[in-house]
C-alpha cells in the first residue's frame, strides 16, 4: 500500500474534528444563535463530518476489496447530503398527516416536500455539472504544466471495471426519465431505483482487492496496525455520523430561517447552497486526486456517488415520507418539481451518454460545466411570468445532445452494458491499460527515470 504522507500527524484530521466543535456545543447547549450565525456554524460542522467520513471510507480500502471500496467511499461521503435531505422529507411527512395533501405548514412559503427534492436536484446536478468538470479540468492544468499538450492530456480516461458504475448510473437515468410526469414519489420507485442499487453493490462487491494509494489522514490511519486501524476507522465513522445527527437538521431549519430574515428565496438556498456545504468534502477529495494526476480515481467515485445518490437517495425518500406522514400515498411532486427532475434526468443521461466510451474529454467536461451554468444565466433573463419554462428548454437541449452523442457511439453501447452487467470482474481486470491517460503514463515513467 502506497500510504504517500502517512508517517506525517494528521494535521488534517484533528483540523476537521475542531471546526465541528462550535456546532455540536450550540446543538447540545440547546442555544439559538441568529439563524445566518447557526447556518455557518452547522454548516461547517457538516462539513468537517463529511471529510472524517471521506478519511475514513478511504482508510477502508485496505480492508475490503477495491470495487466495494469505491462503492463505500461514495456511499458515505454523500452521506450528509442524505441526512440534510431526509430532514425535509420528514418534515413534509409530519405536514401531510398534519394539514393535508398540501404538504406545507401555515405560514411556509414553500413545502417541505419540495425543499426536499430541491436539496436532492441539487446536489445531483452539484456533482455532475462541477465535479466531473472539475477533474478533467484540473487534471489538463497539471499535465499542460508539465509539457503535456497532446489529445492524452485533455481527457481522463476510466478503466474497463469502471463500466459498472456507468451502466447501473444508465439504468437509474433511463428510469428516472419517468418521474418527472408523476404526481408522486411513491414506493414503487424505491423498489426499483433500491433494487438497482442492491445489484450495482453486489455487483461491484465481486472486484478483486487492490492495492489503495492513500494521502493525508487517511494514509495514517492505513498504516496503523490492523486492529488499530479498523477501530480508528469505525471511531471516524460514529464520531462523524453522531455530529452529523446532531446538526442535520438545526442546519436545514437554519437556512429555511435565514432566507426568510434576509430575503433570499429558501427554495435557492436549500437547492444550492446545502448541497455544497455536504457536497464539498467530496469534491475537493476528487479535486487533490486529479491534482495527483489519479484522474481515474477521481472520476469513478464521483461516477459512483451519482449512482448512489440517483438511486438509493431518490429511493428512500418515500420510506422517510411514509414513515413521517404515516400513510402510503408517496413524496409529492409539485408542478415546479415536475421541471426541476427532469432537467437533471436530463443532464444525467447526458453525463452517461459523453462517457459511453469511459472517457471523458475536455471539451465534454466544459459542456456539462457551461450547461450547468447556463441554467443560471437563463433563470436570470426570463420573464418572471415565463419562470421554469427555460428550465424544459434545458432539458430538451441536454436530451438531443444525449440522444445525438448515443448514436453517434451506438457501437460502444453494447461492449458497456455486457461489461458493466455480466462479464466477470477476473476478465475486467485485464484490461487496466486506462486507470491512467496516456499523458499520466509518460509523466510516471518520467518520474520513475529521474528517481
């Protein structure tokens, strides 16, 4: 195991704990600080939670196997992006059986219900639009630095094993195409969007182990002893989880409270801002991975964070709601909701369809990061009486360029669905020629000459 920085304290680590301290002693004191005050506060705490969270799912990798490593270490670095989203579905649940199918309280200028989908298009688009950008971006900077001018260094390349991801992530795309001209979020979607996820992580669970290439605090913790190091990483897992709990909700309420005192739309802060406070740990990790030139690293776990958030995230949100509202009626979809899933329906099916050949240029990468923007921009320009309605001309801008890049690489739609769903992993493994760009390959020989 590569442990890089390991021997060194992990400055990091004990930094992340502290900046969760001032939050957890408001939340247990039970104070009420003014609510732009408790927003950062909590806010911070979440975030520092998130990177033990992302340290410790990475110190994991030692342990189990290398596909389920990068399963896990997505699955928990999105974790404070579930509890933030779980907190409004609940409080839509406890709306419903309180004031009826409105799903808002007296008073509330937006349902909870809505704040809850909001937070989960948020943080999906977040990590679509930003992340995958970001790696490829950041990884054309460090190569170009470095004298790498060719096509290698403006693209970042998957291994064959990183088809899996991709073609449960197609599944959950296709299928997610539907939700946005339903009325509900029912139970019915869990049991599809989780029964893709059970298979994706069974799937993945069956790659062979490797040999993790870990930095900063979670390379410590990799190079303690095992024991030692296996009661460290469950002791990051509780401490983490337990602030998180603690703050969730006091930081959603938070936001909701501080757009109401400045004027700023709820509805906006909940959508963007949450999710980059639960989202960011998770994007600078994959940030300093393509800053190392781990471009395939980097780029599969966001890939897998997508899959998780696209199905086990949209799939538990009607367990919450049914368990909060005490009925089985499902979340329910508001009509600006409808507009709000299919964009990122939408931009998903695009993500997958620019990675059906499993790399991801940069002229792709800045066509997801300019659409993403463009949102902005054109939310900006309309009308207020034609508000959502640039919102479905995105949509169908994302859904002809997805259907135009598929056809256009029809040929590599089957290779990537056999592999990603039935070729054993033994015969995935042998083909790791791309776990690195061409450009990243010449760039190590380079390094291993003058060492």
């Amino acid at each position: 195991m590569s442990v890089g920085s390991g021997q060194r304290p992990p400055v990091l680590g004990l930094l992340a704990l502290l900046v969760t301290v001032p939050g957890v002693v408001v939340a247990l004191a039970g104070a009420h600080p003014a609510p732009p005050v408790a927003a950062a506060l909590f806010g911070v705490a979440i975030v520092g939670a998130a990177f033990v969270l992302a340290w410790a799912a990475e110190a994991a990798q030692v342990d189990i196997s290398a596909g389920l490593a990068v399963a896990v270490l997505a699955l928990i670095a999105v974790l404070p992006e579930y509890a933030v989203d779980f907190v409004f579905t609940a409080r839509g649940g406890e709306a419903v059986a309180a004031y009826g199918p409105s799903c808002r309280a007296p008073g509330e200028e937006t349902s909870s219900c809505s704040l809850a989908l909001a937070n989960m298009t948020g943080a999906n688009r977040i990590l679509v639009g930003v992340g995958w950008a970001l790696v490829v971006v950041i990884a054309w900077r460090r190569l170009r630095a470095r004298g790498e001018t060719g096509r290698a260094a403006r693209q970042v390349s998957l291994a064959r094993p990183d088809a899996v991801p991709l073609a449960f992530l197609a599944l959950a795309s296709l299928y997610c195409l539907v939700l946005p001209f339903k009325r509900t979020l029912s139970l019915t979607d869990t049991v599809v969007l989780l029964a893709i996820f059970v298979a994706y992580s069974w799937r993945v669970s069956r790659a062979p182990a490797g040999e993790p290439d870990l930095i900063g605090p979670s390379a410590w913790v990799g190079s303690l002893p095992r024991r030692p190091r296996r009661l460290t990483v469950v002791a990051m897992f509780a401490g983490a989880a337990a602030v998180i709990l603690l703050t969730a909700e006091r930081f959603a309420e938070s936001l909701v409270d501080t757009g109401a005192q400045l004027g700023i739309s709820e509805f906006l802060l909940v959508q963007w801002l949450a999710p980059l406070a639960s989202e960011a740990p998770e994007l600078l990790v994959a940030g300093l991975y393509a800053w190392r030139l781990h471009t395939t690293e980097a780029l599969g776990a966001l890939v897998s964070s997508k899959v998780n958030q696209w199905t086990l995230l949209v799939g538990t949100l009607p367990i919450v709601f049914a368990a909060s509202s005490g009925g089985w009626s499902g979340l329910p979809i508001e009509a600006a909701q409808r507009e709000e899933l299919l964009l990122t329906a939408a931009q998903s099916l695009l993500a997958v369809s620019l990675l059906v050949g499993r790399t991801l240029t940069l002229r792709a990468a800045m066509l997801l990061f300019g659409l993403f923007v463009g949102q902005f921009a054109l939310s900006a320009a309309v009308p207020a009486s034609w508000r959502g309605r640039e919102l479905v001309v995105l949509s169908v801008v994302y859904l002809v360029l997805a259907a135009a890049t598929l056809i256009r690489n029809r040929r590599l739609l089957l290779p990537l669905f056999r592999d990603g769903l039935v070729t054993p992993y033994r015969e995935l493994g042998d083909d790791m020629c791309c776990t690195m760009t061409a450009g990243n390959l010449r760039l190590r020989e380079r390094e291993r000459v003058r060492a």
